[in-house]
C-alpha cells in the first residue's frame, strides 16, 4: 500500500460526538462572555449614580467651608446639634437647603426633595420646567458628622474638627456609600 493511501474502512475527521462536545464548549465560552460584558454594562450605568453622591457629598463640606468663610455661622454651630450645633446627626433625606441655604440642617424640615436634571426636556430644551430630572430621595440619604479631632496628647484640638459626609444609595439590588472627610479649622 502507498504511503498516499489509506486503508479500507479507516475515516479521518470528527466524529459527531466530538463536534457536539466543542458546540458545548464553545456555547459556555460564549455565553461566559455575554454575562461578563452584561455585568460591565451594569457597573457602568452605576458611575452616573457615583458621580452625583460624590457631588452631593462635597456640596456638603463647601456650604459649611463658606458658611464658616460669609460668618452666617459661628465657630459653636458647626456642630451636630447632639453637640449644640445646626447639623442634623444621622442619615437625612436628600433635601433642598432650608431657610438658612445650608444642607443636612434643622431648617432644612419641609423642605422639597432634591431633584437633579438628567437631561433636555422631549423638545431638546434645558433648563424649563419640563426637564428629565431625577428625585433623590428616597433612595439617597446624606449623613454629617462633625466630631472634634484630638491632638498628640490625646485632647480636644479647640479650633478644629472633622467633618464626614457619608452618602448611602440603593441602585437596583445594590446598596452603594460613598463617604468624604475634611477637615475645617475656626480660622478663615
């Protein structure tokens, strides 16, 4: 027999059994992957949601930084008001500031709930009555803490403090916190 030739009844190539093997491993691979891009999709749509608790979260500490800086308030009421000051302690509704144009303060109560443009209204206009907007709230709360920071022998430092504005958000199933730490002196 030739080298170029084969013998009777012998056949090269996959048999049907191996061909259904490497559909059903080539089908997990694939499908593998259009879970993994899915799940990339759905953290992607959560950066928008980051972004606003991070912005919200530093509205927080400016308002007190140019309360401190326009003395609208003195050095004893940038305190939680458990210590005598105007901030409310614990988590609070995401609302407009109140009377006094501070966030997360006792004259915040009443006050509509925080609402952010997302986009133009079905004309293609921003900046109307008619704009896609979002409602904070509920599912975005804000949480100030102002605590005093010790010094090296382990005393009230008198002239300042820390501030922590802890945003907490449910997106979907997920429950997302997103926390700022600053510090304010009583010097402007």
């Amino acid at each position: 027999m030739n080298r170029g030739q084969k013998a009777i009844g012998q056949q090269s190539g996959f048999t049907m059994i191996e061909a259904m093997i490497s559909i059903v491993i080539l089908s997990f691979g694939v499908l593998s992957l259009a879970a993994f891009y899915a799940q990339g999709i759905y953290f992607a749509s959560l950066t928008q949601y980051d972004y606003v608790a991070e912005k919200k979260a530093e509205q927080a500490v400016e308002v007190i930084f140019t309360a401190r800086d326009n003395n609208t308030l003195t050095w004893a009421q940038i305190e939680n008001t458990s210590s005598g000051g105007v901030f409310l302690a614990g988590p609070q509704p995401m609302l407009q500031p109140g009377l006094d144009g501070l966030v997360g303060t006792v004259s915040d109560t009443g006050s509509a709930d925080e609402v952010i443009v997302i986009g133009p209204n079905s004309a293609g206009q921003i900046g109307t009555p008619t704009d896609k907007s979002v409602d904070l709230n509920p599912w975005m709360t804000r949480t100030i803490d102002i605590e005093p920071v010790l010094d090296t022998s382990g005393n009230n430092e008198p002239n300042v403090r820390s501030i922590t504005v802890t945003i907490n958000y449910h997106v979907g199933k997920m429950s997302r916190t997103y926390t700022l730490v600053s510090y304010i002196s009583s010097f402007t």
